[in-house]
C-alpha cells in the first residue's frame, strides 16, 4: 500500500490537495484515539509532500526561461491589504510564479506587511487565494515572536492549531516553545493579577480551560498547578471561588488531583475560612458562652463596646476565650495576623480576678476581735460571743455585697478613668498583683474599711492587716489555685443554689442560736435576786454562806410594816 491509496489522492495531486486531505483524514485519525493510524497517515503525508516537492522542482527547471527574474535583494515595501498587488481572478492562483518558492515568499510578505487583528482574515483569505498560506503561517510565527503581538498569536492558534497535536510538523520547535514560554508567562501574570476580582478570576480560568494550546496533559497539569498557586496566594479568600475551580478542574476527585504542596495549602486555607466563618455567625449573638467568645475574639469592637462586653463574661465564659485562642493558635496561626482582634493583649487584660478568700476572711477576723474585745472580756459567755460574731459577720456580709455593686456601677461608668489611675498607679495603690483597677474592685474594699471604724480602732486595723496578708498571699501560685477554684463553685448554676440554699438555712439557724442562748437557765446566784441576796453574793468575804431561800424578816425586815401605818 503506498502513499497515495493511504491518503486517498491520485499520483498527480499537488501539495495543496495533499494538505487538504491531511485535514479531513486528521479529523478521522487523531493521535490520541488511534495512534497507529495516525503514524501511517502521518508517513503517507511526508512522502507525497516530498514527491509533490520534486514535482513542483522539475516543473520549474523546465519553466525556469519563461519566469521573470525577481530580484531578491530589494527589500519588499510594506503595504495595506487594499495596496497589494494581487491578481482580482482565483485562476491566477494556478500561474507557474505563484507556485514559485519565493514568489510566494514575497507574496506571504506582503500579507504580513502591518498585519494587526482587525485585518488578519482578510490577509488569511488572500494568502490561501494565492497558495502562500505555508509561508504566511511561518512568517506569522516569526512575526508574532517578534513583535511581541500576542494577540495575533491567539488568532494564529485558533487557525493553525499551533501547540497542539495537529499542527505542522515542518513549523521550527524552538520557535514554538518560545511562542508557549510567552502565552504561560501571559496567563500566570493575568492570573495573579486576577485574584483580588472572582468573577474575573473564574473567567480567565475557564478561558484558559478552552484554551487549544492547553489541551495536551502538560498544558492541563501547568493549568492546574498555576490555578493553585494563584488562589493559594491571593490576598482575599473566596470559600465560593475555590468550589468553583475544584470543580472545574476536578481537585477533590480521586482521578484529578490538585498538585502538593499546593493542594494541602488551599485546604487549611478553606478550612481556615470556614472556621472565622462559623466564629463569625457565632458572634452575632449573646446567649451562650461560645458565642460571647467568638464576640469578644473576633468582632471588631470598639475599646468601650469591649469593655462594657467583659462586664457580662463568667469564669466559664473567659475559659471559653482561652480554650479558643489556643484552637486558633495551633490549627489556625495565620489568623493571628489576619485579625487583630485576637491579640491577647486586647481581651486578656480585661478578665479581673476579684478577692474571693480576702474579704470574707477579713470581715470575719474583723467580727472576732469585736466579739472578744467588746463582749467575751466584758463577761460575755464564749457560747454567746460565737453566736454575736457569726450573727455579725453576716450582717457585714451583707453591707459588703452592697458597697461591691456600689464599687461595679461606679467602675462600669468611670472605666476610662479607672483603667488610667490603674496604669499609673496601679502598683503602689495595692499589694495585688496584677493589680486590681482601684474604682471598681478597691473601692468597695476602702468603704468597707471605713465603716467597719464604726466599731472600734482594733477592729478596722484587724481588717486592714487581713486584707495586707492577703493581698501578699495572692502573689503566690497556691492563692491562684484556690481562688480558681473557688471560681468554679461560684460560676456553677448548680453549686449557686446549694450555697444559696446553705446560706438561707444558715442565717435562721444563727438567729435560733442567739435566741436559745440569751434564755438558757442560769446557775446559782446569777441572775435576777432579791437584794439582800445580790448583797451577800457580792461579798467577797463572808463569815457565813448566803442562804438559798430568805424569811420574812430578810426581806421585809425586823419591824412590821403595820407599826408605821398612820
């Protein structure tokens, strides 16, 4: 089987008649389909083309007196498409010059002479007319390297299919990788400069997916790498974006894998996303511990709107705050620059750590010395003096949580204030560390002080000298522990109603006591007595014994009261 019955032509068929039938067999034997076909279609080619050549010689060495000599050496003026000098008939397209190797040079010259866009069919369809389409593709080639047009190199592509299985075999390599380096750098730049904008972004990639000089397994995967690397460097995160491309370029199927390590850096960054996403609808209400987090975190407040936020938050509320930021700085660091927000030194001087051991146990020793300077010493039973001390301490419990959310409303109104007496005196207005903010966490303690002077020298400074200890106590790693834990049973629904419950019984149980107490018997000679028996008890010397029971003559004495009635 030879060449022509492979191509289908008869031995006398010219080139353009051979390139023609090339085309339409190509279409039946594509290289991808069937390769062995295209191999013996491809053989077939070549060798008529190469007898077609040594036709075409023979027939102009035969010719070669009756041509006019063209001078070759004077360079070829540039003209418009309306300008060149080509014969109006189709026949003309058959004359022995127009088959001339370099007649058709200098004609496919002429059609690239200011060629642009707007004219390049036209000079397509006369350089087909005058069979010089070879010449006008490969001088395009140089032309568009040259010139830099990539515009026309589009249109080329287009009807040429340069860069693709089907191009010609003839066209210089190295020319067309040049052409390919081009169009890539071309697509990157207009893809990295694509990314701020989704809607141009999507576009171009679905330009670039149609593109024919990307439709080789090189030209999908460089598509694929290069899409990954611009949405894993764009400055803005499109969650809608990123589901568009992966199923464009099929990513999250097993048989299109997106390429590493790109692939793993778009799914942290989606997952990123997702997650501020999610803290973000979170913040957009109050109700539970998560979502007043995720506000605190994530929302941009003002300094007074956060502040103000803080007032509502519980032990369990900060323990949120920490639990969160410890996600995000483990699995989610970028974020940290991404949202300024989340810079502890913003949200974590606003969680305080008001006195919980400190005060109690100072109104408690405070009761104390009152009870034994004021009431055991004075000759009160130790019985009765427990029972006054607690009854009071109470009461001092009660005066205590009015001045403290006398002290809140007053720091809550005058936090501007008070955060600025706290920075610049802070540490010598109190022992504490870090130290409490004087309005709304000191103040209430110095009322308390205050009244308590009410009572006496002793015991003020018996609650001031607590309160010192205690404050010194606090700088210790044991104090934290305690007091966190004490914050724990108080932040608890549960334990708040048992320590309610306790209280409630506690008060009355008190009362009963001290009742019970002030009406006990009393032992002998104590008490109310008859006169001349609280006489003989308060002797202290005493020839005899008092009596326990008094005659008439003790107590109404020798002479009858009778005798000194008138």
């Amino acid at each position: 089987m030879n060449c022509w019955s492979i191509m289908g032509l008869p031995a006398d068929a010219d080139k353009r008649s051979i390139k023609r039938q090339y085309a339409i067999l190509l279409k039946r034997h594509r290289p991808d389909e069937d390769p062995e076909g295209f191999q013996r279609l491809r053989e077939a080619y070549d060798q008529a083309l190469e007898w077609a050549d040594r036709k075409q010689q023979e027939q102009e060495q035969e010719q070669e007196l009756l041509l006019e000599p063209l001078a070759p050496q004077r360079p070829v003026e540039p003209v418009l498409s309306a300008e060149l000098d080509f014969p109006q008939d189709p026949l003309h397209s058959e004359s022995p010059q127009a088959a001339s190797p370099f007649a058709a040079r200098r004609l496919a010259e002429q059609c690239l002479a200011e060629l642009a866009p707007a004219n390049f069919e036209d000079r397509l369809a006369q350089a087909r007319l005058y069979d010089c389409e070879a010449e006008f593709e490969q001088g395009l080639l140089s032309y568009c390297l040259a010139d830099g047009d990539l515009e026309l190199a589009d249109l080329a592509i287009k009807h040429f299919q340069w860069l693709s299985p089907w191009q010609r075999i003839d066209l210089p390599r190295a020319a067309l990788e040049r052409l390919r380096e081009r169009l890539t750098e071309r697509a990157w730049l207009q893809l990295a400069v694509s990314t701020g904008d989704s809607a141009r972004f999507l576009e171009l990639a679905n330009t670039l997916e149609a593109a024919p000089w990307l439709q080789s397994l090189d030209g999908r995967r460089w598509l694929s790498e290069r899409l990954a690397i611009a949405l894993a460097q764009a400055p803005v995160w499109s969650q809608s974006l990123f589901d568009e491309i992966c199923a464009q370029q099929g990513w999250k199927d097993n048989d299109h894998l997106c390429p590493q390590p790109w692939w793993s850096q778009l799914q942290q960054r989606s997952d990123r996303h997702t997650f501020l996403e999610r803290q973000l609808r979170l913040a957009e209400r109050v109700d539970t511990s998560e979502s007043r987090a995720a506000r605190m975190l994530f929302k941009d407040l003002s300094e007074n709107s956060r502040v103000r936020l803080s007032f509502k938050f519980s032990y369990a509320d900060w323990n949120v705050c920490e639990a969160l930021y410890q996600t995000v700085q483990s699995r989610y660091p970028q974020l940290l620059d991404e949202v300024p927000s989340l810079n502890p030194d913003i949200w974590r001087p606003l969680r305080r750590d008001p006195p919980i051991m400190a005060v109690p146990v100072a109104l408690i020793g405070a009761s104390a010395c009152f009870s034994w300077f004021q009431e055991y010493q004075l000759g009160e039973t130790f019985y009765g003096s427990l029972l006054s001390m607690l009854l009071r301490v109470l009461i001092f419990g009660v005066i205590a949580c009015f001045l403290a959310w006398f002290g809140d409303a007053v720091g809550r109104s005058l936090w501007p204030v008070d955060n600025w007496i706290n920075k610049h005196f802070g540490r010598w207005l109190s022992l504490r560390r870090p130290t409490p903010l004087p309005i709304r966490e000191s103040l209430w303690i110095w009322l308390l002080g205050a009244f308590l002077f009410l009572f006496g020298e002793r015991v003020m400074l018996t609650y001031v000298g607590i309160i010192t200890l205690m404050a010194v106590w606090n700088r210790l790693d044991l104090s934290r522990r305690c007091a966190s834990a004490l914050s724990r049973l108080c932040s608890s629904a549960t334990y708040e109603v048992l320590l309610g419950a306790f209280i409630g019984m506690l008060v009355p149980s008190v009362l009963l006591a001290a009742a019970l107490a002030r009406h006990a018997p009393l032992p002998v000679n104590q008490g109310l007595q008859a006169w001349p028996q609280r006489i003989c008890a308060a002797r202290q010397v005493t020839l005899e014994p008092c009596p326990s029971e008094l005659n008439r003559s003790q107590w109404y004495g020798t002479q009858d009261w009778q005798e000194d009635r008138p």
